[in-house]
C-alpha cells in the first residue's frame, strides 16, 4: 500500500478516545508505546508550558495522533500504540510525572504543595487520542509529514491577538491598537524581524513585544517571561507609560520615516531596544507619575543627537558598513546592546550640546 491519500479517509477507520493521562504516562513507562525521539530542549520548553499552567489549569492539549493494531483499535482503552504526531507532547507529560514525584519529596513545604498539585493534575486530566486503525509504515510516514511539514503556522499576529494568558501580548496588542502614530510608522505584522533597508516598516510585531518586555521588567530579557510579572503599575499604566515613550521617541525623528534606515540609525532595532532600556532603567518602584517624568527627561536628552545614518559617531560602536550604499550597521550582540546603553547614560544636555 502506498502513502497516505486523501481517499484513504473513506475507508480507513479512525476514532477520538479519551484516556486518562496517568495510564499514558504508565504504558510509557512499561515501553508500550512506539514513539520518535525528540530533542530535549524542545522538551523542556514544553514541559516549562505545563508546569507554568497547569496549576491553574490553563492548558491547551491537542490530540495525540496514533496508529493502532486491529485488536487494539476495538479496546475501549488501547494498551499498545505508535505515536504519529505528539511526540515532544507525550515526552513532555512523561517526563512532567518524574518532576511532580520529584517535588512531592521535598522537605520544602512549597515545593511539597507543587508536587501534590502536579500529581494530582496528572490523576485527573484526560488526554485525546485521535487514533487511525492498522495504517501501514508509509501511511504512517506520510501523516506524520502532511501533519508536521504542510500544516500552515500560526502567524505571530494572531498569538498575540488571541493569547489572553499572557500579559506581555495583552499590552502589546494594546499599544498597537491605541498608539496612532506607531501604526503610522508601520509595524511588520507576520515577520519576526524586518531586514533593512528594503522594509521601511518601524518595528516587528515581535520586537515591539521585546520592547514591552523592557518596560514591564525594567531588565534586559532573551525571551518572553513566563506567568505573572511582578508592578506595581496596572496594565493600563504601562499602556500609557510605553505610548508616552512611543510619543516621545516620534518627536525625536516622525513616525512616517522613522523605519527609513537610508535616513535614520533609529530604523536599528537595537538601538531603539537600548533607547527603551535607558528610558526605563531604574523605575521599577517608581509611581506612575514618578515614572513619566523619569521617562520623559531622559528622552529630551536626546533631541539634540544627531541620529541620521550618515553620522560618524555610530562607527565607535561594533559593526560594520553593507550594502551598495555602505549603511553603516551595529553588531548584534548583547555587547554592543551595552555600549549603546552606556553611551545613552552618559549623555547629559550639555553633553549632547557640545558634541553636535
């Protein structure tokens, strides 16, 4: 029999059965269970999602897709499978049992709690098999391949839209949506990063997330962080502490070219990344008001720099000249994201004044 076909779904028999997850993990253990080995660092990062979500049970499990044996397709309850599609999934869960055990065992009274939670999440949740009867070795490969290859990623657009669990999307959705003048100069709304000089638009829908991060964190993040970030502002005071920023920044250079990398060293991400930093460093115990103010005079500082691309001074930091019009770009790495943050601190109005 060859690949898997459309027609096939006419006479290939398929069913959804639940199973309780703690015999899953059990017939993992006892090896009845056919899978393909997956990397560890995709792994953990699913099993992070889980630990950071099932506490309260905000969790998103999608079928596992199995092939079943004949005798086992008829079982209310298959005993043997081979895994199709989940494989990262079912390692994640398996792995989510040792964890739980594990922190069930510790004297720490915390950890103790977290690991009856865990377990008890484990007891009680079910997972959906999505199961095909006695699909042959090709059929199997086929799947696992139209499933994994030619199914259409989720653009980041509508994560961020539709992800209400994470405070980061949730501000940045609302700073896109309020701040008129960032959409004048033009947010890349599928592409995680904006190749320059060719796309003028301002920033990504993903570095704009990383902007968030800053001014919700006041640190420097790799990542977006997991779970509840400590304030002591409301969501909708950081909304109007990163739109006054936005609104500082525009007068500084306009919205309309601000993504113009032939007319601004602005268009670089990273130093807009170390102009938010700079901006917001230091106030995260700051009122609201206390805040703005701090955030607004750091950002005049600035109005006298002379910020076009032709400017020397850029070239004291790492990077390099490209392109046909040798535009002169900065390294990127996290030293010089430090360089760019210490020369913005060490800038005062007369600093700036005297030098250009």
């Amino acid at each position: 029999m060859g690949g898997f076909k459309v027609g096939d779904c006419k006479t290939i028999q398929q069913k959804l059965i639940p199973i309780k997850l703690n015999k899953l993990i059990s017939l993992m253990a006892d090896k009845q269970i056919k899978y393909k080995e997956v990397e560890q660092l995709r792994v953990r990062e699913l099993k992070r999602y889980f630990l950071d979500n099932c506490l309260t049970n905000d969790i998103y499990l999608p079928p596992l897709i199995v092939n079943l044996e004949s005798e086992e397709f008829e079982k209310m309850e298959p005993d043997k499978m081979t895994i199709i599609d989940g494989n990262v999934r079912l390692k994640a869960l398996y792995q989510l049992k040792s964890t739980a055990d594990q922190k069930e065992r510790s004297a720490d009274i915390h950890e103790n709690e977290k690991g009856l939670t865990l377990n008890r999440f484990i007891d009680e949740t079910y997972v959906c098999l999505h199961c095909f009867k006695a699909l042959s070795e090709s059929q199997v490969k086929q799947m696992f391949i139209d499933t994994n290859v030619k199914g259409k990623k989720v653009a980041l657009s509508k994560l961020i839209a539709y992800d209400s669990r994470n405070e980061v999307n949730q501000i940045t959705n609302e700073v896109l949506k309020r701040n008129f003048e960032l959409q004048i100069a033009g947010v890349e709304m599928e592409k995680r990063a904006v190749i320059r000089p060719a796309n003028k638009n301002f920033l990504s829908l993903s570095q704009l997330r990383k902007i968030v991060t800053v001014f919700l964190t006041g640190e420097i993040k790799e990542g977006v962080p997991k779970g509840e970030i400590y304030s002591n502002l409301s969501n909708e005071e950081h909304i109007d502490t990163i739109s006054a920023w936005l609104n500082s920044l525009f007068k500084i250079h306009p919205p309309k070219t601000i993504g113009n990398y032939e007319m601004t060293i602005l268009a670089s991400f990273q130093l807009i990344f170390s102009i938010a930093y700079y901006s917001v460093r230091d106030t995260k115990h700051m009122t609201f008001q206390e805040r703005l103010s701090v955030i607004n005079e750091r950002m005049e500082k600035l109005s006298s720099v002379d910020f076009s691309s032709s400017n020397p001074l850029w070239e004291k930091f790492s990077g390099e000249h490209k392109g046909k019009d040798k535009l002169y770009y900065f390294k990127k790495d996290k030293e010089t994201t430090l360089q760019l943050i210490n020369w913005l601190k060490s800038l005062s109005v007369k600093e700036v004044r005297e030098i250009f």
